[in-house]
C-alpha cells in the first residue's frame, strides 16, 4: 500500500472518540473529549463546541467557510489581545528599499510586478521575532518575521513569511492556541521570549503535525547571525493567474546574497546580554555604511499534476516541496537602502495583511492561508484603532486609489462630490467603476465534497519531513539540534510531556530520540501512535542546511581586534587593509575607550571599551598586543572572557606571540589549534583573514561542548 495519503474522498465528520479522553482525527490532529469532570468547550456565548481543530471548510480540502462563527469568534478575541501592541512579531525591525525584476514572469502571471524586467518597484521589509514582547532581546531561539510591502503599480503586495518555510500548524483555528502556549503562561507572565516551559512543549507533544517546525525550531535556523544572513518564505502554497485566468501554484523564496549564517546558543545566550538589539543594530549599520542587504526573490513553480504526484498535500502548511524536486527560479533582487526616519510612524506602524495581493496573484485553499486572510484586518484595526490605518503614509499604496469608502476614525481623505455609491446615474463625476479587465480575478476552482469541519487524511504524515529535515543536516548541526532539544526540555517540570516528546522523535530520527533521552536521563519511551507510516528513504536535502550554503568569503561580517598601547602598528595596518580587501567591517576593543598607541606613536580611537565589547559581537577575532599590553589583559577578567568565549565559539582568532600571555592566564595555551593563527607578518593576516571565510571551525566543538547525550 502506497505511503502517500489519499487528498480526496476523505469521511466527512469526525469520530465522537470516548468521553475524556483523547482521539485521533482523519488527520491525525488530536480530539479530546469532554466527559466525566473534564468540562464542554463553549464559545463565548456558551454554544457547545464539537470540534475546536478545524474550520469549516467546503469539503476536506476546499476553501474555508464565512460562516463559521466559532473560528470567526476565537481569532477575532486573539487578535484584540494586546493593547497597543502586536500579539505576535511584536519586536520588528524595518527598512525601505526596492525590488527588481530580472527575470520577468508575464509567462505565468499577469500581476504587474512581475512583467517588465528591469523595473523597480519600492518596498517596506520589517523583520521581527514571533514570541516575544517589544522589550524583548533579538537572539531569542524563534521564528523571524520576513515581511515585505510591495507597493506596485496595481496595488499593495503584501508577501508576510517567515525565514522557515512551513509552520506549527495545519488549520488556523489552532494559533490562538499555540501562541497561547509558547507565550508568557498567564498565571505568572514568564518565561519571556522562550519556548524552554511547559506549556509550549505539553502543546507540541499533543501536537503532532508540529515536529517539521520543531526540527527547524531547533536548529541553528532559529537563532541567525543577522537579518542579513537569513533566508524567507512564503510559506503556503499562493497561485499565479494570467491573462487567460489558468493557474501555476507557486511557493515564493528569498535567498540572502550574503549566503546563511547563524550563531551557536551559548553566544546567543551572551549576545543577549551585551547587545539586546544585536539584530537591529547590525541591520543599521549595514544600510547607513552603504553596504545594502540584498535577497534574490525565487519561486517554485507546479501544475495540478506535481500536485498530485507529490508525495505530500500542496496545501499543508507544515511541508515543503524539496529544491531538488522543483528548483528555485530566480526572478528579481531585493535591496535595502534606506533607514526609516522615524521608528513609530513606519516600523511600528506599518500593517501587513496577506490578503493584500494585486491582480495575478491568488491564493489556494491552505486552511492556514485562508484563515490568516480571515485574521489580520482585525488585527491591525485593532492595533491602529481604525479601518483607516490605509491613510497611514507606511501603509497607503503608491499608485491612484478610487473607492467610496468614508468616514470613520482618523479619516484623512473622503469622496468629492456627492455620489459615494455605485451604481449611480452621474456619469463621469459619479466616481470609480469596476474594470473587468485590469481588475482582480480568482481562480475559477470547482469544489466539491460536503459542509465539514475535518481535517484531510492527506495531512495526517507528520514525521516523514522532519526527518529529511534531520537527515539533511551536517553532524555539527544535527548535535545542536538534539542539544537545542535536551535544553529545551530540561526546563519543563513534568516528565510526562518530556517523555511524550522523545516518543514523537523517535518517528524522526532514532539517534535523535536517544541523544535527548540520554540527556535528560530518561528512559527511551516507545514511539507515539504515527496516523501515517513514515517515508524512510526521502533524500536528504543539501538545500535545509545552513553549512552546506554558508558565506564563501568575508564580506559584509565582522572582525573585533583587540588592541593594547605599543601594539605593532604594521601589523594592524596589514589586518585593517586585508578586512577592507575582503569588504569586512572591523571594530576597535582596547582597555580604554579612548583607544591606544601603537608602536609607532599613533593614536587609534576604540569603538569597544574591554568589558563592553565582548567576542560574541563579532564573527572572527584577533589579539594584536605589546608584551605589556598582554600582561595587562591577561590580569582582566574581561579580556580572559574574549579570548575563552572566541575559543568555545569555534571562531578564528588571529594572534600576536605577545598574546600568548593572556591564552596562557585564559587556560587555552595548550588547546589552540589550527584556526588560532600566529601573526607575526603581514602574509600572515592574509592567510587568517582568508580563513575567516568559513563559517566557523567545527572541529573544535567535540572538545569545547559535549553532545547532549554524553
């Protein structure tokens, strides 16, 4: 029997199951039951709730319905949870910019965007986290916001993904219920911006169709370098329309130019404390320096017959299609090039709603996708406190706007004259008609299949992904996973849900599964009930990791040099010149913020005082000292931490002999190894520099972090 799920003639409805206790749905979504003294589920109008897992949809995989008022109640009171402040994504950060089009797509889609090579079209980019608060720190282990503001020529484009391809959830009516759960518990208002508790694990263990997310959750993914090294998705699957009104679906995908790069959590940790703004700082710099991040926008394209052979449903929202089954097509780049000028009148004010698209753009029936169109209107007038956050300048589209809507709060434009209906008899000054021709169309899809709340049987594998995601991995990166992990879960209480984790990974990966058993002690519990068998020989992916499609050079990174008075000035100049060679930004830490002397009697301003410039803040370090110098910092605590910190992070360090002092007093005389390089001329620094290229240097990880199973 084949291992691909069935995407039609699902049963309509769902089992009752017995009382109290929990039960499987036609695709594998947990049911429980009230009964006994577990109470009914009402709405908040006390109508009793028979299935708080689905929305009503036209058949198991059609569209979401408008009449589902349990769906419409539950996000319409999660959307108006905070005041003023965004439920989730709540910390962002935003730039302007421009896309161009470099590979015109008039072949697929008539959305005008995407005609004219070479045209560019402005852009709003806000990035952000998912979990935590606007006070909170920008290394948390989370999902980043990757939103983008097309304003086209045919209306506002809003492309709102995240920098991981698939999601949490399968149907919307859950993700009241997962931020509940990840978020502060609200009985004590903590932890803040971590997923380390009860709460968010107890979700995911019941939760199966989670455990794809979790896999990218806890993985270097979740904790990237900068904005600047981190991929984007669309997420769901959207359709193109052309001219003739046929569809191609399309999955959308941005891809850094400076390639992938993320940071290992004890430095996140750290970072966290020296730089809580470490994201949002490096971002401004980048832009105000002139050097412009730049993404390439790519699409996967497919018809309804890669759909039905694909071993996955198009419309699930927690899987993705393999680059290696469909490549990345690159259309066009994004650039940032500008600051905004004021934080609150744009980052924080700007209104993304996936619902925004221009005509050649649609959607499919993703029960996620349908629901966020449902959800975000809500959202941001209740977060901007009128339906007119269009008149805001960040929001407004930047071509001719024709309508009769009027009035209400904040209104800053109305209809002229005195027609603000159609049809109306006043010809020419009657105002905005409809046009058949430029104007939106949907696909024309035909539905069938009952009125159900039911989930499609085609949804219900949850682990074959996860595990090509895992099998993708390099060994460095599978370790932090299963570290990432056994971390996680050593902060929840209950063993229960410890327990009923590692029996969902064990579907995953059996290494995995017994690497956090090992770790937190506990005794390998037998796998969770799978609703479909697990496809073992999907390929690995070189795609998923970020080491196989880590930065080839330098560029755009960050050297900290870490300098003593008397310090070989040739030696400095040689570093300076070959970071500028490779593009590299470099910072100045010395013990005094006024700086040093070098040998050669100039004066050189530091930008980092010792103990508040730490390693953490840079991608490669080097010690240029005087023997005095070194001594110096090998009595400071501060400066034995730079050099330990560099070490355990697995980054290059760059040498002086003189600095052999501070190692000695750090405890690291005897472990320096092949990415600790001497520098004593200025070939040298060109062979450290060059080997800064890499990522970092894994091999020193076995012996500065053990695995979390040891």
């Amino acid at each position: 029997m084949s291992t691909k799920a069935k995407k039609s003639g699902d049963k309509a409805g769902t089992a009752p199951g017995t009382s109290g206790e929990a039960h499987p749905g036609a695709g594998g979504e947990t049911h429980q039951v009230a009964g006994g003294d577990v109470a009914t589920l009402t709405t908040a109008q006390g109508a009793p709730v028979a299935d708080d897992q689905n929305t009503l949809r036209y058949g198991p995989r059609g569209p979401a319905l408008m009449e589902d008022f349990h769906f419409r109640e539950k996000i319409f009171h999660f959307d108006h949870e905070r005041i003023p402040e965004r439920v989730v994504h709540a910390r962002g950060y935003g730039a302007h910019g421009y896309f161009e089009l470099t590979d015109s797509l008039q072949d697929v889609t008539r959305a005008d965007i995407f005609q004219r090579v070479g045209e560019r079209t402005p852009a709003f980019v806000r990035f952000s986290t998912v979990a935590g608060a606007k006070g909170s720190f920008d290394l948390a282990r989370d999902v980043r916001g990757f939103a983008v503001k097309f304003y086209t020529q045919e209306g506002n484009w809003d492309l709102v993904g995240n920098n991981i391809p698939v999601f949490f959830i399968q149907d919307a009516i859950k993700f009241p219920d997962m931020v509940h759960a990840v978020k502060p518990a609200p009985d004590r208002d903590f932890p803040q911006a971590q997923s380390a508790h009860d709460n968010f694990w107890d979700f995911v263990s019941l939760t199966p169709e989670s455990f794809h997310m979790i896999m990218w959750v806890m993985s270097d993914r979740a904790i990237p370098r900068s904005f600047r090294f981190m991929e984007g998705f669309g997420v769901h699957t959207f359709r193109f329309l052309d001219a003739r009104n046929r569809s191609t679906f399309v999955k959308f995908h941005w891809k850094p130019k400076m390639r992938l790069q993320s940071v290992v959590w004890n430095e996140a940790v750290k970072i966290n404390g020296a730089d809580p703004d470490f994201h949002r700082r490096d971002l401004w710099d980048a832009i105000t320096s002139g050097d412009f991040p730049e993404w390439e926008l790519g699409v996967q394209l497919f018809d309804d017959a890669f759909a039905e052979k694909f071993a996955f449903d198009v419309l699930d929202p927690t899987k993705l299609i393999p680059e290696e089954e469909i490549p990345v097509r690159i259309v066009g780049r994004l650039v940032l090039d500008r600051v905004v000028d004021n934080f609150f009148a744009e980052t924080e004010q700007v209104a993304f709603c996936t619902q925004n698209v221009p005509p050649g753009i649609d959607f499919s029936n993703d029960p996620l996708l349908q629901g966020r169109n449902f959800s975000y209107l809500d959202t941001q007038v209740k977060r901007l406190g009128s339906p007119n956050f269009t008149h805001i300048p960040i929001n407004a589209p930047k071509c001719p706007m024709a309508h009769f809507q009027q009035d209400g709060h904040m209104a800053m434009r109305n209809p002229i004259g005195r027609a603000n209906y159609e049809p109306n008899s006043w010809g020419a000054a009657g105002g905005p008609r409809e046009d058949p021709i430029r104007g939106f169309r949907s696909f024309a899809a035909e539905e069938i299949g009952p009125k159900v709340r039911l989930r499609p049987e085609s949804f219900a594998d949850h682990y074959s992904q996860a595990r090509q995601f895992v099998i993708s991995q390099t060994p460095i990166e599978r370790k932090h996973i299963g570290d990432a992990i056994t971390f996680e879960l050593s902060k929840v209480e209950r063993p229960e849900i410890r327990a009923r984790v590692v029996s969902h990974l064990r579907h995953v990966d059996e290494d995995l599964a017994r690497t956090v058993a090992n770790g937190l002690g506990l005794k390998l519990p037998e796998p969770a009930k799978a609703a479909r068998p697990v496809i073992a020989d999907l390929p690995p992916s070189d795609a998923l990791s970020i080491v196989r499609n880590g930065p080839d050079s330098f560029a755009g990174r960050k050297f900290g040099i870490l300098l003593t008075d008397g310090a070989d000035a040739a030696l400095f100049d040689a570093l300076v010149t070959a970071a500028e060679t490779e593009n590299a930004v470099y910072a100045i830490v010395a013990p005094k913020i006024g700086g040093v002397t070098l040998s050669d009697g100039r004066a050189v301003a530091a930008q980092q005082k010792i103990d508040g410039g730490p390693s953490v803040l840079f991608d490669a370090v080097a010690v240029i000292a005087s023997p005095d110098g070194a001594a110096l910092l090998a009595g400071d605590a501060a400066a034995r931490d730079f050099v330990t910190d560099a070490f355990a992070h697995c980054k290059f360090i760059g040498y002086t002999p003189e600095a052999n002092a501070l190692f000695a007093r750090a405890g690291l005389a005897d472990d320096l190894d092949d990415a600790c390089i001497l520098l004593e001329t200025a070939d040298d620094v060109e062979d450290f520099v060059a080997s800064c290229r890499a990522l970092r240097f894994w091999d020193r990880e076995s012996k500065v972090d053990l695995d979390a199973g040891a």
